[in-house]
C-alpha cells in the first residue's frame, strides 16, 4: 500500500514519485495504524478502510484555530478542547476530528485516543478532499459511535456552520448557520459567535 506525497512549493498540486510503504494490508486495525509513517499525512479508519487526508492548508488551519479560539473562551473548567486527536471507536475504526471537546477528567488519564463516549462534540472543517467523507462518512460514524454533536464548518460556503445533534442513533438536521449573524448553541456548553468569525481572509 502506498500513498503519493505532494510536492511543496510552487508546484505543490503536482505529485512527486516518491511514496510511502504502509504496513499491513486492508482491511487495516487500529494497531496497524500505529505502525504508519510520520508523513505528514492523517490517517483514520472506517471500518478497516483506510482514509488519507493531506495536511490542511493555511486557511483549513486558520479555522481550526479561530474555532478552538472560541471554544477555549466559553468552555466551563470542566471542559477542554483538542485538536487532531485520536477517538478509537473499535479495532477497525479511529477518526481524528479537526476539533473536539472532552471533559478534563477524561484529558488527564489519556495518553493516545480517547473513546467515542469521551468526546462531547467532533468537529470537521470541510476542504476539497474531504469534502464527502465529512458530509456522510462522518456524520454517519460519529452518530454510530454516539457522539453528542457534530459540527461541520463549510469554508467555501461564507463559511456555513452545519450543527448535528444526536436523536437515538443518528443525527437530526443539520441546522445551517449563515455567516454574518451570531450562533447561539448550548451544545456541548453555551457559546455564542458568527461563522464569519472562522475566517479572516
């Protein structure tokens, strides 16, 4: 299994032939994860099939940021927010949201990944190649593992907050949120802000 590493640089959309040698073969574990290269790639698993993400870019980042930004400020002392951290649903499931919050009881004792029941909300900021897996691969295995909410941030869109919130096992909704009017959601705290706020381009 090998997957192409981008170039840097001005030439950054064009592939270069060197490649990385992943160990094991579908369908893939949690443990064979942990066997992976470091590079630069982020590698998660749906039901033993491997999804690769490049890294984000300087805008995807910038939204990560302002939104953890803003999370930080309304979070409660019992709660912390992380981003890109590991949620093993099962051997052959690990998801890595751009953001999530647990509670500081539970960020104290982990090491490594946390369990879906520790995660109080998952965000994804969406970006092209992960445009599909945020908007159905995701929705649907956050909502299987139980995971409260899930927001999904459309950059490309204003940006649009989509809010998902959790009835038996599945997510109603979403709830769209315009860019330029403030949100108010009491999920997992109370935090009011305007999805314009995601951005400063």
């Amino acid at each position: 299994m090998a997957t192409i590493e981008p170039k840097t640089g001005t030439a950054a959309e064009e592939p270069t032939t060197r490649r990385t040698v992943l160990y094991g073969a579908p369908p893939f574990t949690v443990d064979d994860l942990l066997k992976f290269p470091d590079d630069g790639n982020r590698y998660e698993l749906f039901n033993g099939s491997l999804l690769v993400s490049p890294a984000p870019t300087p805008q995807h980042q910038d939204a990560i940021f302002l939104l953890q930004t803003i999370l930080h400020q309304a979070a409660p002392p019992h709660m912390k927010v992380y981003s890109t951290v590991n949620v093993r649903a099962s051997d052959s499931d690990l998801y890595i949201p751009d953001l999530v919050v647990v509670p500081k009881e539970r960020a104290r004792s982990v090491r490594l990944m946390f369990a879906p029941e520790d995660v109080r909300l998952a965000v994804e900021v969406v970006s092209p190649s992960t445009r599909t897996r945020d908007r159905a691969i995701k929705a649907t295995a956050y909502a299987a593992a139980g995971i409260p909410a899930y927001w999904r941030v459309e950059l490309d869109e204003g940006p649009k907050l989509y809010v998902h919130e959790l009835d038996d096992d599945s997510y109603r909704g979403p709830t769209a949120h315009e860019a330029g009017a403030k949100v108010s959601l009491s999920q997992p705290f109370p935090v009011i802000f305007d999805p314009a706020d995601l951005t400063d381009y």
